[in-house]
C-alpha cells in the first residue's frame, strides 16, 4: 500500500491555489466523466471542464522556474496551445484552421490576463514603457496570425491553382520568344534585317 500512495504524494498540493491542485481537480473530474454517466453530451462536457482545469494547471506550472527564458514565462504559449488543441477538436471537421489561426491571439489574450493577475488585479494605466511592450507583444501576435493565414491561404492557392508556381521551362534562356516590334534597339543592331 505505501508503494502506491508515495507516487501519489508528488501530487499532494502543498497550497491551495498551486498546478497540483488543478491537475488533481482535472483528473478527478476526468475520471467522473468517465465513470460517472452514460449520457454523451455530459460526458463531453465534463471532459471539456477536466480539460480546462488541466489548462490551468500547465499555465501554473510553466510560468515557474524551469520554464522561464530570459525572465519571460512560457506559460501563456503553452495554454494557448492546450486550448487550441481543445478547439481543434471541436472545429476539425468544419474549420480545420481555425484553431491554428487563433493561437498566437489567445495566447496575446492570456499575457495580458497573466499580467493583469500578477498586478493584482489593479486596474490602472500602465507606465508608458509598460504599454509599449505590450504593444510590441500584441503586434508581433498579429504578425504571426497574419504569416499563418497567409501560409493557409497560399496552399489553397497550389491546390485549386497550381500554375501559380513557375515552371522549369520558363527559366529555359531560350524560353523567352522577343517579338519583332518590341525589340530593344541594340537588338536590332545585332540582327540586321
């Protein structure tokens, strides 16, 4: 019995608010979902919630040390990608990319949760250096959605037209057939006649 409860103490919280405590609420909701009803619809929802609280317990997690860079924490990119992977799987068969696209917006929106929870939830003006990084972090989102959709788009192109890529023969040097009336004069030159 002890060989079983010691790996279960890695889990025990040792706050309230802390990663294990939603890892351990995710899974005990998880395990609800899966012995607790027959009905479908509940079961997906209580599967969407133990998800959710497993979000939560990933963004707490990884906004501590070991996944900090350079004083940056990681954790609003890494729940943004847990999230995107819940709404790919509830948007797969009708808007494949849609996840895709949203996650460097979500993950805007949660730095800016993030930081406000780090305030304190105090609602001031931010100094202007301050609100120029978050500028900066909201452009470079927005940089990165539009270099995603453009990505998207460009595929489709290929699909639905492929003569958008250049074909090796046109970069034959013979490839390019001058008409008479438009040749340069020194052209002309050369070719008397």
């Amino acid at each position: 019995m002890n060989k079983f409860l010691k790996p279960l103490n890695v889990l025990k919280p040792t706050k309230p608010l802390e990663w294990r405590t939603f890892l351990l609420i995710g899974l005990t909701i998880w395990i609800a979902s899966i012995l607790g009803t027959t009905d479908e619809d509940i079961r997906n929802q209580l599967a969407v919630l133990s998800w959710l609280a497993l979000t939560i317990a990933i963004g707490f997690r990884t906004s501590q040390p070991p996944f900090i860079i350079g004083g940056i924490p990681l954790s609003p990119w890494i729940m943004a990608l847990s999230l995107c992977l819940m709404i790919y799987h509830k948007t797969e068969a009708t808007r494949p990319y849609f996840a895709l696209k949203s996650w460097p917006l979500i993950a805007t929106c949660l730095v800016f949760i993030l930081e406000f929870i780090r305030d304190n939830f105090k609602i001031q003006s931010p100094p202007p250096l301050v609100r120029f990084g978050f500028m900066i972090i909201l452009l470079i989102h927005i940089n990165i959605y539009c270099w995603i959709e453009f990505s998207i788009r460009f595929q489709d192109w290929l699909e639905n037209v492929p003569e958008i890529i250049p074909r090796q023969e046109i970069f034959k040097p013979d490839s390019a057939k001058i008409n008479q009336e438009f040749q340069s004069s020194s052209v002309r030159k050369l070719n008397p006649g």
